[in-house]
C-alpha cells in the first residue's frame, strides 16, 4: 500500500534537493557577467552551496555532461536507499501534517 507522502507534491520551497533559490541563481549569474569570478561568488553564498554548483548554474552543460558519467548511484547500498527513502517520506509527511503542502 502506498505512503500518502508518496501522492504529495513538494514545492521548491520545501524541497530539499533545491539549495539555492530562483532569486539567488539569477543574483549568481547577474554577480558573473559583472566580473566577479566563480571562486568569489562561492565565498557570497558558501553558507548555501559549492563552487562547483556556481559552476553548474553559470554553466549549465557541465552539469549535463557530469549527470550522464555519473556513478553516484552504484554508491549506494539497499539498506542506505531505504533509510534515505524513510527519512524522506517522514519529513513529506510532516511537511503535509503541518498543512505546508
């Protein structure tokens, strides 16, 4: 039987795969083309994300070409994958129990 977290549909907001907002990647990509340089724009925001994640903002066919070599998922191991789908579905579930979606 499904989780009824399962059905919810997170917003960017809460969504935690999304470290910067909408504001922030146009404020980087505004800080770039003004001269400063990667390294300089990821000591602004280093609370917030990487210098490598600069990078995939400014440009983004680095990203795409990382994702499709990517091995990141054979990293991980069942027993890691349902801890972090746990995990998951309890901060969804009370993400909808506070009535946030």
């Amino acid at each position: 039987m499904p989780y009824i977290s399962d059905k919810l549909i997170v917003t960017k907001k809460y969504d935690r795969r999304y470290k910067l907002t909408d504001n922030q990647r146009n404020n980087i990509k505004r800080l770039y083309k003004q001269g400063l340089t990667i390294r300089t724009i990821a000591r602004i925001y280093q609370d917030s994300c990487c210098r490598r994640n600069i990078q995939f903002i400014l440009f983004p066919e680095r990203a795409k070409h990382v994702n499709a070599n990517s091995n990141a998922q054979r990293n991980v191991n069942n027993k890691q994958h349902a801890e972090y789908m746990r995990n998951h579905r309890r901060y969804k579930y009370n993400l909808y129990k506070e009535g946030k979606i």
